[in-house]
C-alpha cells in the first residue's frame, strides 16, 4: 500500500467500536512507526523494528488502565507456519518490568477465491 511505504489497517472487533493504523518505515531513524487510534479517540504512537526473527513495537497508552494510569504497550508479531502471522499484546503498568498479555491474534491469508468477510 502507498507504493510499499506504509501500511493502512482498519479493524473492528466483534463487539465495540473499532479503529485503525498507518504504519511506516522512519529511514531517519531507522525504525517502524505506526500510530494507531481507535473508537474512543485513545491513541498510541509505537516505534521499534526486528528483533531477532520477530518484529516488536512499544508505545505509551495514557489511561489505558483508568484516568490517571497510563500503560506500555508491546506488540509483538512472528511468523506461523503457513503464512500465518501472530500479533501478541502486552501491557505493562510498571515502566516495562513486568508484562501481562492483552491480545493474542493469529492474521491468516486469504485463500485464492476466498471473499472478505
């Protein structure tokens, strides 16, 4: 999408309101970026890049846990077998020393013929 330099993403969840990203490549800084917001109008800026065989993005969620309690939030994405791609959420509430998962989501390809949903 946009001649390969970034990537637009819309989502909605089975129950909510849903939200999206853009996402690109910083060549500046040699780093991913994706700034992503949802529904409510919460917003994130992630960055990060590879690491080892995964791709990890970390951003600051302000009032991710309630007013006043901010967040950090990782996303961690790998190869599956077949093609598959495993996004993995974490949130941290303490700087970063301890992390517990949010969302777990397996993306799949389409197969030839398939329609969206």
């Amino acid at each position: 999408m946009f001649a390969g330099c970034a990537i637009r993403e819309t989502w909605k969840p089975l129950q909510g309101g849903g939200g999206g990203s853009f996402s690109h490549f910083d060549a500046e800084r040699r780093r991913w970026r994706q700034m992503w917001v949802d529904s409510s109008g919460a917003r994130v800026d992630f960055d990060g890049g590879p690491a080892g065989d995964k791709m990890v993005l970390t951003g600051h969620w302000a009032n991710v846990v309630a007013k006043g309690q901010d967040g950090l939030i990782r996303m961690t994405y790998n190869k599956e077998p077949g093609g598959s791609i495993r996004q993995h959420g974490e949130q941290s509430t303490d700087h970063g020393l301890t992390w517990a998962t949010s969302f777990d989501f397996i993306y799949r390809p389409r197969k030839a013929g398939e329609k969206k949903p």
